[in-house]
C-alpha cells in the first residue's frame, strides 16, 4: 500500500528498510529504495511507503568502524 500525500509515516514500519543501531543512539533506516538512511522513527512523508506486515529486525553494533 503506497502512503497517500500528506501521510505521515515511519520508516520503522516499512518493508523497503534495513534497520541498524549503534549504542543507545536511535535506530536508523537504510532505505532499499532511496539508498539513504533516516531516523527510523522520525515522522516524514514518503511516496513509496509499503507497510511492513512483521516487526523488521535491527542490527546492533557496539563500536563505529
């Protein structure tokens, strides 16, 4: 289901992201279809939001490379 304008959605909550998390800081959201990463629960509007029918996993990493 694509998001409809003026929708605020999550990235959190869509099946185009990969999601990461360093420390304690916020997820983030490596976005499948822009090659771009966000703040997985920053509100936004987005044309090519599909829902996520399944929590998506986060990788968790404990040091910067």
């Amino acid at each position: 289901m694509a998001a409809t304008k003026g929708l605020m959605i999550q990235c959190l909550n869509c099946k185009h992201g990969t999601f990461m998390q360093w420390f304690h800081n916020p997820i983030i959201c490596q976005c499948n279809m822009f090659n771009e990463r966000f703040v997985a629960e920053a509100k936004h509007n987005c044309e090519e939001y599909e829902e996520r029918h399944k929590p998506g996993e986060v990788t968790h990493y404990d040091k910067y490379d």
